[in-house]
C-alpha cells in the first residue's frame, strides 16, 4: 500500500480542518502545524483530535511557525510527509493594512521557507500553495489563471510572492508545486472577523435578542463565495495530477455584501435594512471591487466544480449560528 502522509499548515483554520477531515476519510496519516498559545485554539479539530499516547494516531499536531525556516525543515525531516499543503497565513486583508510587515513575513516568506525545507528534505514531496483571488486586485471579472494579477492590499501582495515562489521551485528545481487560486469561500467554520461569518453572527444574535446593529463597510464589493468544504477536494486533486499547475477554484458566479446580508436576514424573517449600518473604517484604504472566478480549468482537468453557490451557502451558514446561539443559552 502506497505510503499517504500530509502535513498541513494551518491545520486550525476554516480551510485546515475540513482538509484534514478528507484526507483522513482517504486513509491519510495527518500532521498538522499550530502556534503556541496559553489558550486552547483547536476547536475546529477538536472532534477529529487524537490522544497523542495512541498507538496508532492518525492525526497529529505540532508546534511550529512558518518564521521558524529550521523548525521546519527539520519538522519535514522526521515525519517524511508526501503531501504538504500549506494553509496558514494572516489570511485578513484588512489587518494587513496594519501588519504589513509581518504579513509579509508569514504569508510570503514563510511559504519559501516551506519550499526550502522540501528541497533540503525530499523534493519528492508535493507542495499545495494556498494563493487567493485578492491577486487579482483591479483588474475585472472574470479572473481565470491568464488573468493579470494587481494586487490591491499588503496581503495579496505577499501572497503574489509566494504565488511566484512557488511557480519558481517547480521550473526550477523541479518540485511537484500547485498553487491554487481559490476565490472566497466560506462555511459555519468560518472565522468571526471575516464579512460572511461577521454577518451570519449577527443575524443570529440580533434574532436571539443580542445585538441590535451590523456594523459593515462596503455593501457594495463583488465576491465569488462558494462553500469552504467544497473547495478543500480540489486543494487534494490538484496534488493527485501527475503533473502540477495551478487552478482557479470559484462558483463563478458574483453577488454584492449587501446581496448576502439580505439573504442572510431575510432567511431568519428579518429586514437588513432595519439593522444594518454602515462605518467608514471597515472600508480598505484601497478596495477590490469585484472579483468573479472562471473555473473551467479546474472542471476540465480536475473534475471538480462548486456544488454550494452564494445563497444557500449564506443560509446554511445563518442555520449554524442559529443552533449555536440557541445552545449557548
């Protein structure tokens, strides 16, 4: 039996934990990678975690950061992965306007540092890029993988660095390394912070009694949301073809903020309008305006193809945070 080991970076996130939970129904041995911290950050795994006294754990955690190059060499090292996907980053745009020096050093350094660990250890070992369709910045809809990338916030120019990094290790030194484009998506895992989730929250809490206003920036920005556990097969297919590219992931299919706060509302019996509120701080000092994806590259080579458009995605995720608040009574 062929040898399945994956490490994956950012094993806690949105993305990391419904990838570890296919590659594990695939009869994977996992390893993830998670930063030390005084408080548990692991709810997303929890129900997957194993005991790591074990005999035969199937999933394992380790401590480490992509600012750590040695750390994770020698991580690669001892565990002898086949398959690294690399997840982690600071992964908000709009933080990055704040941090955009240790941005640069997670998103984009930190993926060198995991392509100079393959090199060092086993350039057999394939490489998943976690790139996003903020490349794109302005330029318009729809964006497939000849489309021209301009970047419009300190994120998505870290993560062109890394974007180029890895088309370079792969025609230069010859690795297995896939970047996949994937366009926004989202789910009930989804963090707080981010637009989608911040909104699903608050319907459900303005519901229970518990919020009386959504505060947002611009309702008018054009996104391409699809469902996150949807989006985690392709990251797996891209590293099963004999030969890597990179792919746009996306419903290709566009709404506005505004579109998803009013299906989000009007799925709990709610008028958006009554609620919601606008605050000139959530707006980016320079905004993308739209970014719609064409993935007929990733239908035609990969087979796969968004199932979850935006509005019944905005549903199930109002759905969740609904049960969730009702529990937390």
């Amino acid at each position: 039996m062929t040898r399945k080991v994956a490490l994956i970076t950012g094993v806690t996130g949105q993305d990391g934990s419904y990838l570890a939970e296919l590659l594990l129904s695939k009869g994977y041995e996992v390893h993830g990678l998670i930063r030390r911290a005084s408080t548990f950050n692991t709810s997303r795994i929890d129900h997957i975690y194993q005991d790591p006294h074990d005999p035969n754990p199937k999933l394992t955690l380790h401590y480490g950061d992509l600012t750590d190059g040695v750390g994770l060499t020698n991580l690669v090292r001892d565990i002898q992965p086949t398959e690294i996907y690399n997840l982690a980053a600071q992964s908000h745009v709009m933080v990055s306007f704040t941090m955009p020096q240790y941005t640069a050093q997670v998103d984009a350094v930190g993926t060198v540092a995991i392509l100079e660990a393959i090199r060092a250890a086993n350039s057999e070992i394939r490489f998943y890029q976690a790139s996003t369709s903020e490349l794109y910045g302005s330029t318009p809809p729809p964006q497939n993988e000849e489309s021209k990338f301009r970047p419009r916030s300190p994120y998505a120019a870290a993560k062109l660095m890394a974007y180029w990094a890895t088309v370079n290790y792969r025609e230069a030194f010859g690795i297995h390394a896939t970047n996949g484009i994937l366009f926004n998506h989202e789910s009930p895992r989804r963090g707080e912070t981010f637009v989608t989730r911040k909104i699903t929250r608050a319907v459900a809490a303005i519901k229970h009694g518990k919020q009386k206003k959504l505060y947002l920036g611009n309702l008018d920005a054009i996104r391409d949301w699809g469902y996150a556990k949807e989006y985690v097969e392709s990251m797996w297919l891209m590293l099963q073809k004999p030969e890597s590219s990179d792919y746009v992931v996306a419903t290709g299919v566009g709404a506005k903020v505004e579109d998803f706060a009013r299906v989000a509302f009007a799925h709990a019996g709610l008028d958006w309008q009554e609620y919601v509120e606008i605050d000139e701080k959530y707006e980016r000092p320079t905004e993308v305006d739209a970014l719609i994806g064409d993935p007929s590259k990733a239908k035609k080579e990969l087979g796969w193809s968004a199932q979850t458009h935006w509005e019944p995605l905005a549903q199930l995720m109002v759905d969740a945070d609904l049960e969730a608040i009702s529990k937390s009574k």
